[in-house]
C-alpha cells in the first residue's frame, strides 16, 4: 500500500516541476546542456585520441591518419614499452612510492588530525597556525635540498617519501570530518569504561573514519604517481626513477634509447614508433588510476564537500 500511495506522489511532484518552468528556465537549461556537452568532448577526445593511437600502427600515427579509431590495429607501442627494462623498473618504482608514500602519508595526516579534532587540546588554536602557515610560506627548493643532503636522503627512496609526508589541506579535511561525524558522547562514554586515547583512536575513530580515509588515500595517491619534480631533483639513479621520469624523458626526446632493447627487429620498430611508444605510455601510466578512481569516487566527493562547508 506504501508503494501505490508513493507513485503517484513522485509523478504528480515531477509534473508540478515541469509546470514550473519557464521559459527562460528552459532556455537556461539547453544552453547549460551544450556547454556541458562541448566541455565533455573538449575533454574526453584526446583521451580517446591518445588511446587510438597506442594501438594503431605506428605508420599510420606519423602519418596523421589516426582521428578517433585506431587504424590498422596493432599493439606494437606496448610491446615496445614493456621490452625496454628501465620503464618496467620505473613502473615498479612508482608502484611502491605510491604505496608505502600513501600509507605514510594517510598515518601521519589522521595521527595529526586526531587530536586537533579534541576540543581539550591545549594549545589547539597555537598548533592549527602553525600548520596553517606552512600552506602559505616554505622555505624554497634551495633550502628543502640543503635540508634533505643534510638529512643523508639524497638518491635514497626516502627523498620521495618523507618530505611532504602531511598534507595539510588534507589534515583539515580529516580533522573536520572528525569533528563532525563523530559524536563527542563515544569518546565519554570510552572514558567512563576506561579506554585510553589511542585505543579509541585505533578501535572507534578509524572505524568511523572509512569516508575520509579513502579521500586521503586517493588524494595522495594521485599525488604520488603523477610525481616527477622531487625525483628529478633529489635522484640520480636510473634505478631509482618513477616511471614519471622516464615519461618525461620520452616526451622531451621523442624517443626511447633502441640500445636497451635486445630484440634487432624491435630496435627498428622503437626508431620508427616513437609517438606510439609515447601514446602506449601515457595509457599505461594511467590505467591504475582509472580503475581506483571510480570505486571511491563516492567518497571523494563527500570528503571533499565537508571540507569545504565546515571548518
């Protein structure tokens, strides 16, 4: 009997919506749709180009024949790209940045957020300006590479994952959440049972805190495989490279060194492939985060609108 009685409540209240409409209404909403439209297609057409091409031949890419489809069908740019051994290392590299960084950096933002969360904390005010400030003024590249050669993490992989390990736009966002989500009475009645802070931090705060946590983690994780400057910078070893670095290089040169590949077919093919293997690579360093970002992309949306409304 619910359902009957709500059926025609939802279409009689679309029918009074459509009543409502102006024409001006009208007029606002199609022009809305083809600007939206054109932006999508703005958007999503080098994309698309980018992956026809890494799979059309790569003839037919330098000769300007790949439009929308590809063209003559052929996966020459990622036997290329997976036959040279330095973008299968960099591949690597950039796999275990993002992951051991991430999980540094998720740590260190909700051991950060937590207690600024507190309405007791001493101080509070104190410490939120002080990493408020850090938002608005650093101390240069110069300084942060004195720092770092200092510290004896130059050519290590603790260049990459220490340095900017808290995000404090991030930590806002955590600590926000925090406040706003849960209610003050958990952690009294945690205390009245005797439970201490970092018992209730790991056992009613991380659980409550699924929301937020995957923002974080797709916030730095992004961050991290799309990095390449503190790797040109503080890296001197092939061994070492994202796969970042590798993409630039290829994109600079316009082409891959045919000495790191053995196949002598294949050296001929990479000389003359040089916008497939770029095409092929590009997809490639992508791919991970198109598959990551439309399980969570929920949540980022909800993380980021409490940050945004409440402070």
């Amino acid at each position: 009997m619910v359902e009957k009685q709500n059926i025609p409540t939802k279409e009689m209240n679309q029918i009074r919506v459509k009543q409502k409409l102006t024409f001006d209404d009208r007029v606002y909403y199609i022009i809305t749709d083809i600007l939206l439209i054109i932006l999508l297609v703005i958007i999503a057409y080098p994309l698309i180009f980018i992956v026809s091409a890494s799979f059309s031949d790569p003839a037919a890419v330098a000769a300007s024949r790949v439009v929308l489809w590809p063209v003559d069908p052929s996966l020459a740019g990622y036997r290329a790209v997976f036959s040279n051994p330095n973008i299968v290392r960099g591949y690597g590299n950039t796999i275990f940045y993002t992951v051991v960084g991430t999980l540094i950096n998720v740590s260190m933002t909700l051991i950060a957020a937590y207690p600024l969360s507190r309405r007791e904390l001493p101080w509070k005010g104190f410490f939120m300006f002080l990493f408020t400030f850090t938002m608005f003024f650093g101390g240069g590249l110069i300084p942060s590479y004195i720092l770092i050669q200092s510290l004896h993490m130059l050519n290590t992989p603790w260049a990459l994952l220490l340095p900017g390990a808290l995000g404090v736009y991030n930590m806002i966002i955590a600590r926000t959440f925090i406040q706003s989500n849960i209610p003050l009475e958990l952690l009294e009645a945690s205390q009245i049972d005797g439970c201490s802070d970092f018992r209730y931090f790991i056992r009613v705060v991380l659980p409550l805190s699924k929301t937020v946590i995957a923002v974080l983690v797709l916030f730095y994780a992004v961050g991290h495989w799309n990095a390449y400057f503190n790797a040109m910078i503080y890296l001197n070893t092939k061994e070492l490279y994202p796969l970042t670095i590798f993409l630039r290089e290829i994109l600079m040169a316009s082409r891959i060194d045919p000495s790191t590949v053995s196949d002598p077919e294949l050296q001929t093919l990479i000389a003359k492939a040089a916008a497939v293997i770029k095409y092929a690579l590009i997809v490639v360093s992508m791919v991970p985060v198109l598959l990551i970002y439309p399980f969570i992309q929920k949540y980022f949306v909800k993380g980021v609108m409490i940050g945004s409304l409440k402070g």
